[in-house]
C-alpha cells in the first residue's frame, strides 16, 4: 500500500507539473490563445496604447473563457469614467480626463453572453499630485503599461438589459 500511494503522489505531483508548465502565469495580448479553456489565473500585460478593454475583452475571447474576475494596475492615458446614479432615469455623468493617471486599482468581470464579451470595470487613479478619482471605466488606453489579473471561472455568467433600468445586470 504504501509503495501504491508513493506511485500516485509521484504521479499527482508530474501531472501538476506538466499542467503548470502548460499554463503560462503571464502573457500578452498575442498569446491569450495559448490559455484555451484554462481555469488557471494567469496575468495579461499590456502596452502603452493598447485600448484597455478590448484588449481585457479579446483575451477572453481567444482564451475561450466562460466569464472571469479582473484586477489590476499600471498607467492609463486619458480615460473615460462614468458615475452612475440610483436614479433609473437619470444619464450617467461622463467625465473624460487628459493625460496619464496612475492606476491604482481596477476591478471588475468578464461575462460572455452568446460569444460575445462584456467587460465591466471599476478603476481608482491618481494624478501626478496623488489626488484620486474613481468610476466605472468607459474607455481607456493603457500608459506605460497595465497588469490585468484575470481569474478565470469554471461556468458561464450572463448578463441581460433589465427594462426598466437599462442596467445590464448579470443574472443569478
């Protein structure tokens, strides 16, 4: 018996090797497509210009992810964030800023209805004076760079246009 469990311990430990060899810990956006259907978090990193979410959203795409948490931090220049208010009616208020803002944190969720990927994300930056600013992120171009970490799930999750908001909240 326990010449049995040293051989299946061998065996588990060769096995998780070869899976963690196989799944590199960080990539670009060019080789998302080496991640297909992997559970396993990895780390997108991206350059200066590249657009922020459709880098995030075509990741997951060529990954072929069910849906994923994000998190991250780097440089963004010049994005765009949203306030959006309880008020059903009401716009959200958009504010474009200049320049480049430390990201300080960004958070959020891939879902993908239909093969189509929604990326939803909140960021706090910070200017050169180290004032902050918060919001839903409209659009982005990544600084000098950004380090997106995004944890893959094992089942879809969907979204839907509520009617009477507008909202897109995801379904449970």
């Amino acid at each position: 018996m326990k010449a049995f469990s040293g051989t299946v311990m061998t065996a588990f430990l060769t096995f998780s090797a070869t899976v963690a060899a196989a799944s590199p810990a960080a990539v670009s956006k060019a080789s998302c497509n080496k991640l297909a259907d992997t559970t396993q978090p990895f780390i997108l990193v991206l350059n200066s210009n590249d657009d922020l979410i459709e880098s995030i959203s075509q990741c997951a795409k060529d990954a072929q992810l069910m849906a994923a948490s994000v998190s991250g931090l780097g440089q963004l220049h010049n994005p765009v964030l949203a306030y959006f208010s309880s008020d059903p009616k009401a716009k959200p208020t958009v504010t474009p800023l200049r320049g480049f803002y430390e990201l300080v944190s960004i958070n959020g969720n891939i879902t993908n209805n239909d093969n189509k990927y929604y990326t939803h994300l909140h960021a706090a930056l910070a200017d050169k004076q180290f004032r902050g600013i918060a919001g839903h992120v409209n659009s982005a171009k990544v600084g000098l760079t950004a380090e997106i970490t995004i944890i893959p799930f094992s089942s879809s999750v969907q979204r839907t246009v509520d009617p009477k908001t507008g909202f897109g909240p995801i379904l449970h």
